[in-house]
C-alpha cells in the first residue's frame, strides 16, 4: 500500500472501530498483523495507544473470516445505526427550535 492510503479521508480506522464495526476480536486483528494480512500503524491520543488500520484490509480480513454474508450484514447494521443517530440529533436540533419558536412567538404576542 501507498503512503497516500494512509492520509485518504475514511481509508483507516482504529482497532477498536474494527473491532466494532466489523465485529472482530483484538486476537483476531493481532493474528491478522502478525501473518501480514493487516497493516497498521500505532497512534496515540491523550497518551492512549491504538493501532491505526487500512479499512480495505481489514473489510478484506472480516470477509475472509465470517464469509460475505455476515460482511454485508455487519455493513447494514452500522449504516442503520448511523442512520438511528443522525435521526435522533435531527429531533433534539428539531426540540430546540420549536422551543426558540414558541418563546419568539410569546415574546411578539406581548
């Protein structure tokens, strides 16, 4: 892999997004590492270790593992919950404007 797969916007994850994204165990990414199948880089954030990783290669390593079905089926779970949270930050946006909306309203009643 090129340098510039490392630098792409959403071309690498951390273990523990893969972990959950794609429901991998940390032995099975480590095993993965080890044999050469993953490449990783090791990042810190607020002194807190993780393993970056490329996303193809780990969608690759979780295809290879659980078979295209449960691949596919992992990848509509997370985009449902995507979905599920943008839904619920667009109410609570949409509470709050009520909310401004109602006391504009009072306000211009008085």
């Amino acid at each position: 892999m090129s340098s510039s797969d490392w630098t792409k916007k959403g071309a690498t994850l951390s273990d523990k997004s893969a972990r959950k994204e794609f429901g991998l165990t940390q032995n099975q990414i480590i095993d993965a590492i080890k044999s050469g199948k993953l490449q990783y880089r090791q990042n810190h954030i607020h002194g807190n270790p993780y393993l970056r990783l490329l996303r193809n290669e780990v969608e690759s390593l979780a295809k290879e593992l659980f078979g295209n079905d449960y691949f596919e089926d992992q990848k509509l779970q997370n985009k449902l919950s995507q979905i599920n949270s943008e839904i619920n930050r667009l109410k609570r946006k949409i509470k709050v404007l009520e909310k401004n909306k109602e006391e504009l309203i009072e306000r211009n009643v008085n």
